[in-house]
C-alpha cells in the first residue's frame, strides 16, 4: 500500500480520559518507562535508563524552550480575544523576532476572531520597572494570520514583553487552564533556545542527576533545535494520510552537533519525535544538497512527501552529514537553519535513527503513525500493554524506549 493510501481510522485505539496524565509527577524521572526491544516489552522506571540503553549509544535532544505564546487582549466592549504566536514573520528568524524591540509581525491563531476583524487591540503590561508598557496588536497586511506587535518603550524586547504578559500554552487535551506548576514542569531541564509552544514532551522525564549518569557512562548527549509548532497537536480529519497537510517547523542545528554525529559511530537514540523529526529532515537535506550542492539558503527545506517520491537510493549517514557541513563551510555558517513538512508514515524508512525515546500519543495522530514506521504492527502491543498496565499517556504521561 502506498502511504498516502493509509486510513487513519487503523491507527485508532480507545483512550479513556482518566488515562490521560493532567499533571507532572513530583520527581520527573520516577515515572514508568516501557521497553520496546525486537519485539520483547518489559517495565521499567525511566532512572533507569542509562542502563537500558544500546552499548555506545549517543543521545540527541531537543533544546528548544517553550514561549509564553498566548496573549489575552481585552476590548472595550469587555469581549476577550486571544491571540496566540505561532511563528515569526517579520523579522522570520526566532531569535531575531524575540529580540525585537518597537515591533514585529507573527503568525497568529486568533480566539474569539469574530469580535475582532478589524482596528487595533491594546494590552497594559506592568513592568519590573515600575511602568507599564502599552503593547498594540493590529491585522497586518502581510498576510490573513499575521499579527504586527507594536510597543513604543524599546527598553523591553518582544522577548521580554511575553515573559511579562504571556501565558505558556499548554497541551488543548488536558483541558485545563495553565497553572503555576507548568512554568517549570513543562519545559525541559535542558531547554535554550527559545521558540516553541509546545514541549518536547518526552525530553521532560530527564533531570540532571540522568544525565549524570549517562555522562558517567559514556554516553554522549547532542543537542539540536527544532521549534515545536502547535500543529503538533493538529488531528488528521481526512480518511487516508495524503489527504493531511503537515504543519512546518524550524530546525536549527550547529556545526558541532553535525560533527559530533559524524564522528561518534554509535547508536543514535533520539530524544522524542521531534528529535526524530529533525535527524531524519537532515538525511533528505543532505541528500537535496549532494544532487545540488549549490543550493541557496532560502530553499534550504525538506518537503512532506520528499521521502517518498523518486527512486530508492542508499546514501550513508557519512556523506550525508558530510554534504551538509561542506554546504556549510561554502556558506562560512556557523549554523544549519531550514524549515521541515516531513511526515514519517508507515512505508518510511529510517535512515537516521537507530533508537527512540517517546511518549504515548493520541489516536489518529502524525505520532502514532511515526511510531508505527519504525516498529511496524507491534504499536498496538506497545498501546495494549501500556493500556493494560496503568501507563500514563499523553504530554505529562510516562515513557516508551523503542529498539526495533
């Protein structure tokens, strides 16, 4: 069967509301860890890991930092509309966007877009200073989802205004509002760079002291950034998979991570799916680059059917990784910036990712058919169990190590 043939109602499976975790557990890495290993589960507590994983295995995580993305403008006629930062428009770049100061553009989701169709939304932020800062919002030309964020006190980057006036967005499925707690329980202890309204949700059973322990045992740990977009959460509502457009979300990745992965021939066991996301976006970059090594920045991407299409060709993790650091020194970047559709779907296969650190995700979900490429029908043994013996699912759920 094709891929895009796939019917999304296979990859169904009932998930009772009270199995869905609302909260984080007190201690991040007490939680249960399940292990996948060709074909074996057992049970395990996710402290554990350093001890379960392959010999001369290499972890990759995401670094990304979850933003205060919702901001709640009141009007005049009292109506609430939430406007909540997807992406950055103008200036496009994260990091650029955040430090903006006086104003910028995103691509906004808008609550309650009825009560607001035209006109300019004002905020009155408090600041640390003693002042308040007068944050506007108006529909912006550029685009039909694009909001330009306006502020006259340029002593506070739009950075900083989120921070203050902001609420982090958390999972629609927990149906509840965000707490305190989420403050710190949903972002990873690792999180840097910032960008994401979403967490990297498997990355959140890590604590120092696991890392330790992973550095004690000679594992080393890679960071890579892709921003998590809230189309991560986006069901598929058409019947087969190639009727679903895939959201788009940013990777950033450093020289030295490239390195690191060129040069450590171990085990590759990436920290979540969307650090399996951005390693197996790397392989079809490379490979874009190899058959054009001329490539300019601006089409630096990776399509959601790229892996699909064309003739099967075997290229080795070496020279892909080698294409992308030689595109690099053409370019004397320091950093690997590029935007990713890819959908990993039954029919994939994995050319980067040895091994997988995940949660358990919802039904009928982009997740649940990335998880079933790379452990084929077994999924549904995987979810059985889990259902059968008190896993928590979801964002805040327990964990799942997978080693086909």
């Amino acid at each position: 069967m094709r891929t895009k043939d796939i019917a999304i109602a296979d990859y169904d499976y009932p998930l009772p509301e009270e199995r869905i975790a609302k909260h984080a557990l007190p201690q991040r890495d007490a939680c249960k860890l399940l292990v996948y290993e060709g074909g074996r589960i057992t049970d395990a507590v996710f402290s554990q890991l350093a001890d379960l994983l392959p010999d001369k295995s290499m972890l990759v995580r995401n670094n990304t930092r979850v933003i205060r993305a919702r901001l709640l403008f009141k009007k005049e006629t009292g109506a609430t509309i939430e406007v909540f930062c997807l992406e950055p428009v103008a200036p496009a770049q994260y990091e650029l966007a955040l430090t903006s100061r006086g104003s910028c553009v995103w691509n906004c989701m808008v609550g309650n877009a009825k009560r607001w169709k035209s006109g300019e939304l004002l905020m009155e932020v408090p600041s640390p200073a003693g002042r308040s800062i007068i944050l506007k919002a108006v529909h912006d030309e550029s685009g039909t989802n694009h909001v330009r964020f306006s502020w006259e006190d340029t002593a506070f980057t739009f950075g900083d205004i989120l921070e203050l006036a902001g609420i982090l967005p958390i999972p629609p499925y927990l149906n509840r509002e965000t707490e305190e707690e989420d403050l710190d329980t949903y972002q990873t202890v690792y999180a840097v760079n910032k960008g994401s309204v979403a967490a990297p949700t498997a990355g959140l059973h890590f604590t120092e002291e696991e890392f330790e322990r992973l550095r004690a045992r000679g594992t080393p740990v890679i960071d890579v950034t892709l921003h998590v977009g809230a189309g991560t959460f986006r069901p598929v509502k058409s019947e087969t998979i190639g009727e679903h457009q895939m959201h788009r979300e940013l990777i950033v990745i450093e020289r030295a991570s490239l390195d690191a992965l060129l040069h450590e021939e171990r085990t590759i066991v990436a920290v979540g799916t969307t650090s399996v996301r951005t390693l197996e976006s790397l392989y079809w970059l490379g490979k874009r680059l190899i058959a054009s090594p001329e490539t300019q920045e601006d089409a630096l991407r990776v399509d959601q059917w790229e892996a699909y299409e064309g003739a099967e060709e075997s290229i080795s993790r070496a020279e892909i990784l080698q294409a992308l650091l030689r595109w690099m020194d053409r370019q004397e970047a320091e950093k690997l910036i590029f935007p990713t559709e890819i959908l990993i779907a039954p029919g994939y296969r994995y050319r980067m990712v040895d091994a997988m650190i995940t949660n358990f995700h919802q039904p009928r979900s982009t997740l649940l058919l990335l998880v079933s490429a790379f452990i084929g029908e077994d999924w549904q043994r995987v979810y059985r169990h889990a259902l059968e013996t008190g896993y928590r699912f979801l964002s805040y759920g327990d964990g799942s190590l997978l080693i086909p």
